[in-house]
C-alpha cells in the first residue's frame, strides 16, 4: 500500500504595518508562509510555496500580501509608528483615500453615498468568506453523506456481530439492512442539524466580529444596516442570507467604546 498525503504548513515570517479593511487603520500584521507539503509514508518528500498571508493583530482578519509590499519584515512587533518606519514607511501614502474617507466617517462629515458605500464594503469583503463554509447545498450535502456513512458503518458492525448468532446469511444481511436504515433515519437530521449550527457558529464567531468591528466607527442605525442589505440583494451577494440585520445591530450596541478598540 502505498501511504501519500498532502499538509498545508505555516511558517511565520514576521511582522508588517498594513491597512487592515476591516479596523479601516493602519494595523500590525503577522506574515506567514503557506507551503503544502507532500508526504510518503509520513516522511515530507516534496513542498511547494502557496500564498503568502497577513493576518491583522487586532481584528484577525486574514487576506493574502506580496513581501514586495513591505521595505523589511520585523521578528517581533513594536509600537505601531515604529512598525510603520521599519516595514512599510509608504503606507499612509497608499492608503491615504481609505483613511481620509475613514477620518471622514468618524467625524460624521461624509455625504450619505459615502456613508452607504463605507456600510456596504465590510459586508462584500466577508461575503469571500462564505462559500466554503456556509453554502446551504455543501452543508445537506455533507449533513447528509456523514449521516449515510454513520449508517452504513452501523449496519456493518451489526451484520459482523451478528453473524455469529444467527449463523443465517439472509438474517445478518436483513439485520445489517435494518439496522442501518434505522440508524440512518436518525443520523442523517442529527447530522444536518450538526452541519448548520456549526455553520451558524462559523458565521457568529468570524463573520459578525469583523463586521462590528468595521462598522463600529459610523455607529449604524438598524434602518440603515437594513438598506444596506436590500441594496446588496442587487449584487446578489450571498452574505444577504446569513446576516441578520436585528442580530448585528444588537451587537453593535453592546461593542466596547472606540477608543478602547483603536488601543487594542
Ligand atoms: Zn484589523
């Protein structure tokens, strides 16, 4: 038997000042390098650069970055300006039209397009970060297969243990049949509710976060977070079907104060 597998492996390279999208700041990133490895018989035999990513410190939000980005990358974080100076000096220049219509926003001088188009970009930049875990049609997809494979694996061990006893193949055969389709009744909704309330969490614990934390400088109204939404539904964004507008807002006034959140 031949025994090969593949491995994504992180290597951290350092640490950069960037713009992050969703703290709409200059924040300090963690670069790491993502190589897949290939493995025979557990020993790597072969590994081959993927993306190189940058993960936001403050917020955790992750995308992919060139070095060319960066003047050098630090072994350890220090105080932002310095980060600033040492790795990315230009930054400011770059993202000067990001950071003006931010200061804008936080300072409630912006026209309401502007204000719509700032409400509207964190929820397209999430939307990338649905598909994969999030699709209605993987989930039942994989809800359903977990469920048929839990069944036949109990309809297997239950012909295997019976065998013996019954000493009767046709008896077996029933009695892993039916014991396999009683099982399957009952793991094929266990394991789709499984499925979506993990999904559930995924969008709780990573989508909402970073959407309260780009929204929070322009302190939304529910009215707007609503008009927000029917005008993405043009777009036909996925994000429009797992966000709940009362849920967000909710916990947008439970959100730490700014000043607390731009010191993290
Ligand atoms: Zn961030």
């Amino acid at each position: 038997m031949i025994v090969i597998g593949w491995s994504i492996e992180e290597t951290p390279l350092g640490y950069a000042a960037d713009f992050c999208p969703f703290c709409r700041r200059i924040r300090a990133f963690k670069i790491t390098q993502l190589s897949q490895q290939t493995h025979t018989y557990f020993i790597s035999v072969h590994e081959s650069e993927l993306e190189l990513t940058m993960n936001c410190l403050s917020c955790k939000f992750s995308c992919g970055t060139k070095t060319s980005n960066y003047l050098n990358l630090e072994p350890q974080t220090s105080a932002l300006e310095e980060l600033i100076q040492r790795t990315h000096p230009d930054v400011r220049s770059k993202y000067k039209n990001e950071l003006a219509l931010a200061e804008r926003v936080r300072g409630e001088t912006t026209t309401s397009q502007e204000r719509i188009a700032w409400l509207k970009e964190p929820f397209q930049l999430v939307n990338h970060l649905l598909p994969n875990h999030c699709s209605p049609l993987l989930l039942i997809k994989e809800g359903t297969m977990y469920g048929f494979c839990i069944a036949i694996v109990i309809g297997i061990v239950t012909a295997v243990v019976a065998a013996p006893i019954s000493k009767n193949p046709d008896i077996t055969k029933s009695l892993g049949i039916v014991s396999g389709f009683a099982t399957g009744m009952i793991a094929v909704p266990l394991c789709l509710i499984w499925r979506f309330r993990k999904s559930r969490r995924f969008i709780v614990e990573n989508v909402y976060p970073l959407l309260q934390i780009a929204l929070k400088g322009s302190r939304p109204t529910l009215d707007e977070l609503n008009a927000v939404m029917q005008s993405l539904q043009e777009f036909d964004l996925s994000i429009v079907d797992y966000i709940d507008t009362q849920y967000l807002y909710h916990l947008m006034q439970q959100e730490p104060k700014e000043e607390q959140l731009a010191a993290a």
